[in-house]
C-alpha cells in the first residue's frame, strides 16, 4: 500500500488529536502501537451501518491504520430469518423473553459456518463484535488471540439466552464489555472499556450555522421554536413512544419542535415496524424521519436546544457523546453507559420515567443559562474521556498484553 496516500488523504491521524489530548497522550499511545507494528487484526461485525458498532468501527480501524497497524474488518452476510433471530438474541441479551427453539439455533449456527467458508481468518488477532458472528470462533485454528466485544447492555440477561451462548464466549481468549456492571461469571478474561467518538468525522466536526440550516431546510425542519431531538435506531429499547409522550406532556408548557431521526439498519429487522408504528404521532410539530444521512445528525446535534436519549436499555449511548460533543445539554435514561456518559444535574439529565423527561424538557428549556452552562461540562467531558484516543490506547493496552502471552507460547 502507498503509505503516502494517509497523507494526502483525509484521513484522521492519531497526531491530529494532539490538540484535544496534548503532546504527551499521543507520545504514549504511539510508543504502545510500535509494540504491535507487524500484527495483522481483524474485526468481524454484522453491518457496515446504521449503529454504534459501525460508528465506531468505520472510525478506529482507519485510526489504527493510518498509525501503522494493520487493521481490517470484515461483515458477515445473513438472510433475512438470520437477522430476525440476531435480534431476537440481542433483545434476549437485554433481558427481553425469547423463544429459542432447536431451529432457530440450528439456523443461526448454519449460517454463521457458511460465513467462516467464506472468511479465511488468519490474523495475528480477531475482534469480534456483538452476539450476530459470536459462534465463527469455533471453526478456526487460533494463529493470535480472539477477542469477543460486546457492546450491549448485559446488566439483566435473559438466562436461557445467556446459558446458551456461554460455550461460545468461553472459546474467546477474552471479552471486553463497555462497564464493570456487565461482569459475568465466565471462565474468560473480562475487561471493561467504554466507547468513544471520532471529533474528526462528518458526524461530529463543527458545522458552521449555515451548514446546519441548509441540511435542516432540506429536510423542513422548522427552526422558529426550540429543537428537541433524539436521533436513534427505530428500537424499542429506545423508547420512541415514550420520547413522544414525554414531549406531549412538556409541550402544555413549552413551545418546541420534536424530530425523531433514525436510519435502517440492515442488522437490525425491526426498525421499520416500529418507525411505522409510531406514525401516527406525527404533527406540525412531531417530526419522524428515517434517513441515512450523517450530516442530518450532526446539524440536529448541533441545532438541538436538548437531545434526549431516553433508553430503557443501552450498552452505551453514542448519540450521548455526540451530542454533548456538539454542547448540547442531553437528557438520557439512567440505564447502563449512559449512567458513565452523563453526570445528572451537573452535565445533562438521568431520568427514570416519562414525566421525568417531560419536567427535564421544560426545564432546559426554560433556563437558557443552565442549558449553556451544562452543554460546555458536556464537551469538556468528552474531550477528557470520550474521543477514540483513550479507547484506543485501552483496546492496545489489552491486545499487547495477549501478544506477549501468544510470543511466549509460540
Ligand atoms: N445513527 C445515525 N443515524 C440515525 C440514527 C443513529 O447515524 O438516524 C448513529 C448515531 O449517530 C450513532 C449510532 O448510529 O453514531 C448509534 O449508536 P448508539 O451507541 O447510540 O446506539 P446503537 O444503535 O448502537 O444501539
């Protein structure tokens, strides 16, 4: 490859972040990568978009390249039933019921062999992300250490769901999990590691105000009154109902715009039957989109007076971090990361319930000074621990000390 090109290119280096992290930061995490130099690293997933996992995988991989590490990802392929019952799984994972008969295991593990035919793994180290590609492990021959990442909330799974995958994730060298409340009684390494975002990507640079308005105009989205906005997945674990209900609530007392913006995903089956069932809500100031349109979110981010997050379930919320990257005061549901993400009262809001976020709405949006006083904590919080440069040098710090163990054995 030419190595010139990362410089005539646009894209990120880790140098680039020495003015958010400083001089010394990237100094470190440059002297830990030379002990990779010459790893060959894959990642595997099950989408290329729509979700954190892609957010931040398209990210981290062209991080690490553009440093010197050679590092792929790869995406395996499924029918629909596949993903219906991936779902299902990550539901399950979340604490949801499933009914996991013999077909659909039989199903899922068939098509994930057909997969490892086509995938020929070889790498020095394998990340796997998320329970869809979890069972590839135990068809390969391990040449370097194979991580599972999940990036789901695991704080109350449903035990059936657990019990069944366990064999898998024991078959990983190790697992990284975003927080210690999601430790399990495994026979595996565990480690503990939140996300982080780009500052550089489309998403998260700065627009500048025109930019933001040309991408709402486009869309007709009004700006006369005050943005709230909560860009997610059509999921129910995000609770787009109740995000509704909560504005209906706040709306008796404040002026405002909701927009609810969520793009499909092919990994995930369920977004449409839930963009579909919430139709119903839209009015002149109700406004659900789905669109694939990174600029969209930025602008939104960036325009919104607050971004709410109101999971009911959340491994952890990058449409926090991004939000609060752009100083925008986000009001999140106190569960899993997003507990981490946001500190209540001092940076944004936890809430617990519908007329919780519906006083929070009201509230932010009736102190304009509070809301600008938490939107800068936010973003300095962000910068302090929430860019790819502290989740890298977390990720290396972890496959350097299975590297050393890999050197010894062989
Ligand atoms: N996202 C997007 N467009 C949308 C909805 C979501 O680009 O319409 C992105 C969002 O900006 C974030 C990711 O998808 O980067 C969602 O990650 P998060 O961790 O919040 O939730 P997940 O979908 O992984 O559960």
């Amino acid at each position: 490859m030419d190595n010139d090109l990362f410089h005539k290119l646009p894209v990120p280096k880790l140098e680039d972040y020495e003015r958010f992290v400083g001089a010394e930061t990237i100094d470190r995490i440059f002297k830990k990568i030379q002990l990779m130099q010459g790893m060959h690293i894959t990642n595997i997933s099950s989408t290329y978009y729509g979700g954190g996992v892609a957010e931040l995988l398209s990210s981290l991989t062209l991080l690490m390249d553009s440093a010197g590490v050679n590092t792929g990802w790869r995406i395996i392929q499924g029918s629909p039933d596949f993903f219906t019952i991936t779902k299902k799984m990550h539901n399950a994972l979340q604490g949801d019921d499933i009914n996991l008969t013999a077909r659909k295991e039989e199903l899922y593990e068939h098509i994930i062999y057909q997969n490892v035919l086509r995938n020929h793994i070889h790498h020095d180290l394998v990340i796997v992300h998320d329970p869809q590609p979890l069972p590839m492990v135990r068809h390969y021959k391990k040449k370097g250490p194979w991580i599972w990442r999940c990036h789901i909330d695991l704080s109350a799974p449903n035990q059936k769901m657990w019990n069944y995958l366990v064999p898998f994730i024991e078959m990983y060298d190790g697992v990284v999990m975003s927080i210690p409340e999601y430790k399990k009684d495994l026979n595996t390494p565990q480690f503990f590691v939140m996300p982080a975002i780009d500052p550089f990507s489309i998403k998260n640079k700065e627009f500048t105000e025109e930019e933001v308005m040309q991408r709402l105009k486009h869309y007709n989205i009004p700006t006369d009154l005050p943005l709230v906005v909560q860009v997610s997945r059509f999921d129910a674990s995000k609770d787009p109902e109740g995000v509704i209900k909560a504005f209906q609530i706040a709306r008796k007392k404040v002026d405002a715009t909701l927009v609810l913006l969520g793009a499909p995903a092919t990994d995930d089956p369920e977004g449409e039957r839930i963009y579909e069932s919430i139709l119903h809500h839209r009015d002149e100031r109700i406004i659900i989109l789905s669109h694939e349109d990174t600029s969209l979110v930025n602008a939104l981010q960036q325009k919104a007076a607050v971004v709410l997050q109101k999971s009911l379930k959340e491994g952890f919320g990058l449409t926090v971090t991004e939000a609060m990257w752009k100083g925008t005061p986000v009001i999140g549901g106190n569960v899993g990361g997003i507990k981490y993400q946001i500190q209540d009262g001092v940076n944004g809001f936890l809430v617990s319930s519908i007329e919780e976020t519906a006083d929070k709405i009201v509230q932010v949006l009736g102190n304009p000074d509070m809301a600008h006083r938490m939107g800068k904590l936010a973003k300095q919080s962000v910068r302090n621990n929430f860019l790819l440069t502290r989740l890298l040098e977390q990720e290396i710090d972890i496959y350097n000390s299975y590297e050393t163990i890999y050197r010894v054995r062989t």
